[in-house]
C-alpha cells in the first residue's frame, strides 16, 4: 500500500549510474543479489502460460499507471478462469517488522495488510510471496472479478514462474507491485527502496481461487501448479 514518487526514480537511476562506474567484479550488493537465478514453482513453463496471454480482452473500464509519474497504459484483461496484466514490478515491504522490511529500510513501510494471516497478524512480506492489487475504483473492482484475498496468483518474469497469493491492495490508479519475497524469488532485486523491475513482468490472477491458510506458500504453489495446468487446458 504505497504512492511511488519521482524521487524513487531518482534514487533508481543514480543507484544505476554508480553502479555502471564499478567494474564488474566490485558491483553493489544489490545489484550482485538481482543477478542470481531465481526459482521455477511447478510443472507449467513460463512459455506455456506467456503463449496464452499474448492478446489482451480488456475488462478493465479504463488502464493504469505503473507509477504516479507515468502514463497510463496498463489493461486488466480476461481469460476464461483468470484475469492478467503485464506491468513492473515495484516492491512491496509491508506487513511484519523483519531484518529486511521496516520503516529503516523501506520509506514507504507500513505495518499491516490487507489482509492477514490466520493468525490475525499482517503478511510477513520477506518470506511470502504475494501480489499488491489496485484499490476498487471505477477503472476496475478485482471483487467483482472474482479475485479475494488468499487467491492464487502465477507471477512470470523472463524463464521463471513463482505463484503467490493476493496479499495487499494498492493506490486506485497503480498497477504492479508485489512482495519482498515475490521479487527475491524471481531473481529480481528486493530492495524496496530502490530495487523492483521496469518492465516484463506477467501477472495472472486465477478466479474463485484460495490458499489455505493464506500464509502457506507450499499451499499457494500446489494449488497454483493445478489450477496453471487447467488454465492452459480452457484457454
């Protein structure tokens, strides 16, 4: 739940700039982590699932920005079973305090979810892996979609799928944000202030779908692999 500002990218492109002075053996630790393979959940290539969102149907009423200062030029689109849209990926450290998420190292830190774990307390964004869905508003309400809290997402970035669960919700005119962990886990750096991806990531949210409890990753990624599999079947 954040409102990214310029001064992020400013941050990002000087964080770029410093990094493009250091020869390769001396790059900042950041940088170093986001070059590491990341993870590939489940039996569904990322080909397979990207070979069937290449078309967009646009149920959305209008599109979104991927930040504040850009344009808006993001649809929610349908697919029988699922809806999907293809943005950045902005980091989201919200819910418990951990090493790696908290006020120190996040400036937009906030400690809650929208929703919760069994247990009552926020997500732990560091070690589950979960997606930030726009606010309802007249662009598009993700309830009336079939989209809830808990419900399975594939996230696909370059060769490597990750499934995650719709963990928090965002700015009403925002699109593409998911946790610390979501990021780690697809080789893309974590980092919430100055970290994230530019571009190239896929989200596809499956309907009337639910981890349980919604904290289990394992869950998450058992359900997400079948419901994958059915999704590539229907569409």
């Amino acid at each position: 739940m954040r409102r990214r500002t310029f001064a992020l990218a400013t941050a990002a492109a000087t964080a770029l700039l410093s990094a493009a002075a250091l020869p390769a053996t001396a790059q900042p630790p950041a940088q170093a982590a986001a070059a590491r393979p990341g993870v590939t959940e489940g039996s569904v290539s990322a080909a397979d699932l990207l070979a069937k969102v290449t078309n967009c149907s646009q149920i959305s009423n209008g599109k979104y920005r991927t930040d504040e200062e850009t344009p808006a030029t993001v649809p929610v689109c349908g697919k029988k079973g699922a809806v999907f849209w293809k943005a950045d990926m902005d980091i989201d450290c919200d819910g418990q305090v951990t090493a790696k998420c908290n006020k120190d190292t996040d400036p937009w830190f906030q400690p809650e979810t929208r929703w919760n774990q069994s247990n009552g307390k926020p997500l732990n964004a560091e070690k589950l892996p979960y997606v930030v869905v726009p606010s309802v508003s007249g662009i598009w309400n993700f309830e009336s979609a079939g989209i809830k809290g808990g419900g399975i997402v594939a996230i696909i970035y370059k060769d490597k799928v990750e499934y995650a669960v719709v963990g928090d919700s965002g700015p009403e005119k925002i699109i593409g944000e998911a946790s610390y962990a979501a990021a780690k886990g697809l080789g893309i750096d974590p980092d919430p202030a100055t970290g994230g991806a530019e571009s190239g990531v896929t989200y596809i949210l499956f309907k009337n779908s639910q981890a349980s409890p919604i904290e289990s990753h394992s869950d998450a990624v058992s359900r997400g692999d079948a419901l994958a599999k059915k999704f590539l079947q229907e569409n």
